[in-house]
C-alpha cells in the first residue's frame, strides 16, 4: 500500500540533497538574492544526477520502485539482496557501499540486517556520498552515520525512521538535525493521503474476508 509514497519520499531526499535546495532556498528566503543585486547565485556547487551510481540496499516492492525512479533519472542502478534476481546489477554490500554516490536503504530489519550500514562501511563509502534510510532505524549505525555528517564524509542524509521514536535529544541525530545537507522527517514516508486509503481498503478486505471465510492476504501455519 505505501510503495508510491516511500519511493517518492525517497526520490524527494535525493534531489533536495544533491540540488542543495535547502541553502538555495534559504539565501532567497533571507534576502540574500535581493541584496545581492545578481541574476543567479551558483554557491554552493551541485551537480546533475545523470551518469552517478544508485546503491538500492533491499530489492522488494519499494526498492524496485526507487530503481525505476532512479534509472528514469539517468542513474547506474546497483543493488544489494540476499537472492540476486536478473534484470538488475546485483552486488554485495561492501562493494555496493564503495561504488555508490547515492545509496538508498529498503530493507527489513532482522538479525541480517542490524547495523548493515556500519561505521566500516561507511569509511567505505565515496567522499561526497549521499545516503538516504527510509527502512528502520537500526538497519544503520546512527551515532556512526551522525559523525560521518559532522566530519564531511557524507554530502547528506535523508532520513524518515529511527531506532527510538520519536527521537530523543540523547539521540546522535538531535545534533545534526539542523544541519543544511541533513533532512530528518517523522517517520511519513508511508503516509501520503492515496497510500492512507489503500490501507484502509485493505484492513477491510481482509475483514470481510475473515468472516467470510476466505483466505486472503493470511499465511496460515501449520
């Protein structure tokens, strides 16, 4: 039901990072543009997404979505899964993490999962990158990604999940939240009014379903 809305969100942070929309807005919005007297302010430097590499960490539904997205934007799609699958480049995760100007994380958490975007792999990652989590929070090592922000390792973080919600001001992110290449959103990404009905729709299916007698959307064990 939330697979349009989270791969919007995603493509969203990507393009807001990369154009640095927040620092352009803001010399407009603080009379900055108006003072300056000139046509264009072109600081700082941004660049075109076409021809970078997008790592897709997590190829279900919502990853596959993103891929076309970023495909659609003239990007090289990497992707990481546990069962490589045609149709796509499919690489491990470390080479995923080294390859990538922008990586996008989609997976579930579990045991396989926990920390998978680690301080290590971080330090892997290109100078410059971009790294955006719309899974859960746990799946990336917070106070790691949070110092790779402060230090210019990452050129910015998108993020809508955390490992406490909301959030507290102990969390690694409460320092960095104001920061012009970090945007932090509250937990959303599923949540566009169309996603909202789908889910309505859903729960009452399979409830009519349920007292109809009919398996949908059920695994039953045995």
């Amino acid at each position: 039901y939330s697979t349009n809305s989270v791969a919007q969100l995603t493509a969203g942070f990507v393009l807001s990072l990369i154009n640095k929309q927040t620092q352009y807005r803001r010399s407009v919005s603080n009379g900055e543009y108006t003072a300056r007297g000139v046509a264009n302010i072109l600081a700082p430097t941004y660049h075109e997404i076409e021809g970078k590499t997008w790592g897709i960490v997590g190829f279900g539904n919502i990853g596959k979505r993103v891929a076309g997205v970023a495909a659609s934007l003239g990007c090289r799609v990497i992707v990481n899964k546990r069962t490589p699958e045609e149709g796509c480049e499919c690489v491990d995760i470390d080479t995923l993490c080294r390859n990538s100007d922008i990586i996008s994380v989609h997976t579930p958490l579990n045991e396989g999962t926990r920390g998978l975007i680690n301080a290590e792999r971080i330090g892997m990652m290109r100078e410059g990158a971009i790294l955006v989590n719309v899974a859960r929070g746990a799946v990336c090592d917070e106070a790691a990604v949070a110092q790779a922000i402060k230090s210019g390792k990452l050129a910015g973080f998108g993020c809508d999940v955390y490992s406490a919600e909301p959030f507290g001001e102990s969390h690694p992110f409460y320092d960095i939240k104001e920061y012009d290449n970090v945007i932090l959103t509250p937990h959303m990404a599923w949540g566009a009014y169309e996603a909202r009905v789908r889910l309505c729709e859903e729960v009452k299916k399979n409830i009519v379903a349920y007292f109809s007698g009919e398996t949908r959307n059920r695994i039953d064990l045995k």
